[in-house]
C-alpha cells in the first residue's frame, strides 16, 4: 500500500449524523472528536507523518451561539485529555488559524500543548482552527508586505503560510459526500488527490481511512506533465 506523507481531513457530517439518529449536534461532535482520536492514531500506525484536519473554520462562529460554546468547551476537553497521550506516542501538535480570537485560556492551553510536544517526531498533528485559506493567504501577504518585499514568487508565499516548512497534503479526505473544499488549505492543495466519501465523520474509522489510502495508492499523481514522462 502507498502511504501518503500528508493527509488533510475535512471532517464534515456530524451535525448530520447526530440529527439521523434523534441526538443533539452536539453529541455528534463528541462522537467526532472520538473519531479523530481513532484516525490520529491509525496515522501514526500506518506512518503517515503528517495529519491535518479542519476543526473550526473562520465561518464557524456563525452557528448557533449553544453549539459554538459546546465546540470551544470540546476543544479543551480534547487538550487536557489527548495532549499527553499524543506527547507520550511521540507526535506533534499544532494549531493554525487565527488563534488570537480565542478566549486567554484557550490560547493559554493550545500554546501548552504546542510547547509540550514541539520536539515529538513520530507523528505531526495539525489542527486548524478559526481557521479560512483565503484568511491564511491574505495574512501571509500582509507578512511580506510588512517586510518590505518587492517582488513575490510562490515560495515566498509558501514561507509566510501558518504552514510554512510543512509539505503539502498528497490526500484531502472529505466525508459526508460533499464536493467541495471549504476555504480550507487553498494554496496547499493544488496538486493533492482528493476523495470524497458518504460516510459521516463520526463514522469514519480506520477501516474507512485503509479505504480512502488504497484508492489514493491508484490514482498517477503526474503535476503537470504526461504519463510517458513519468515512466
């Protein structure tokens, strides 16, 4: 099987899969955020280095006042249980987005589990939160203005991104069977294969990730040029 280096995950459906079963949208992010515990660890199995995953987007602060307070409360939950597990296995966490909008304690814990684990090398966890792509390119944009910069070439836009010295995604994974990306990673995704599943998130699972990696082991990754040329 090949494994990709980077896998990106937009992990939608879980209001979806709450309302399906009669449960508050809330339970269904719990039941997500199990999930992500699952697939982090299948990545750090099967050796994929980097995992990236969408868990609040810039637009997110839009829904309901009660799901966005249970989704923060979630967050740090998920820091003071998983950190140190994760620590413990060896892999990075990180988050990206525009941080400076949440609450202090909230900073306060992403910096904790950031500084924690910031010389783990089994594994790399990424997680983006108030996070928007076209958010990230006009921040990294600004950088370079700031910095007095004349003329601008891809790499040098690479290097101001919240992603910068990380590669980009070789597989972008969306569940819930919706077609399209979401503001998410816009200028990282340019050449990453991208599957789209019907499975809701909460019910993506390791046998669901085997399934998404075996079908991104078939497809011919070409960047540009013919197939001749890359035999």
């Amino acid at each position: 099987m090949t494994i990709p280096q980077h896998i990106a995950n937009i992990m939608d459906g879980n209001g979806r899969w709450a309302k399906k079963r009669g449960l508050p949208r809330v339970e269904g992010h719990r039941r997500g955020a199990e999930s992500l515990r699952e697939i982090v660890k299948a990545c750090n199995e099967l050796g994929v280095k980097y995992l990236t995953v969408y868990a609040f987007s810039t637009e997110n602060w839009a829904r309901p006042k009660e799901e966005v307070k249970f989704l923060m409360n979630l967050f740090l939950e998920a820091i003071n249980t998983e950190v140190e597990k994760l620590h413990k296995n060896n892999v990075r966490i990180r988050f990206f987005g525009r941080l400076g909008e949440f609450s202090d304690q909230l900073q306060e814990k992403m910096n904790w589990a950031m500084e924690l684990t910031k010389n783990d090398t089994a594994g790399n966890l990424n997680v983006m939160v108030n996070y928007g792509g076209r958010a990230e390119i006009v921040d990294a944009f600004n950088k370079l203005r700031d910095e007095g910069r004349g003329t601008i070439d891809e790499e040098a836009v690479s290097q101001n991104l919240y992603t910068a010295g990380i590669p980009d995604p070789d597989l972008l994974i969306r569940t819930a069977n919706e077609m399209r990306v979401s503001n998410f990673l816009l200028w990282q995704i340019a050449y990453a294969e991208i599957y789209v599943t019907d499975v809701y998130w909460p019910d993506f699972k390791k046998p669901q990730l085997l399934k998404a990696i075996e079908e991104y082991g078939k497809r011919e990754r070409r960047f540009g040029k013919t197939s001749e040329q890359l035999q």
